[in-house]
C-alpha cells in the first residue's frame, strides 16, 4: 500500500493537465460559437 501514496503527486499533475486542456477547450469552443454566431448573422 506504500506505493499508492507515491502514485499521488503523479496523479495530481496528470490531472492539473487535464484541467488545464479542458479549460483551453471550452475556451476554443466558446471562440467557436462566437464565430458561428457571426456567421449566422450575415
């Protein structure tokens, strides 16, 4: 069971970087959306 503490700083860095490429996705589908929109409108 040792061992299960050591995985958890690895963890916790495979999550913050997906967190992080989650938070730049929503942020590209957002500019996505806008640029739809404009489209739309002409």
């Amino acid at each position: 069971m040792e061992y299960v503490g050591l995985l958890a700083p690895i963890a916790f860095v495979f999550a913050m970087s997906a967190y992080c490429q989650l938070s730049a996705l929503r942020k590209e589908v957002e500019s996505l959306k806008a640029e739809i929109a404009k489209l739309k409108v002409k």
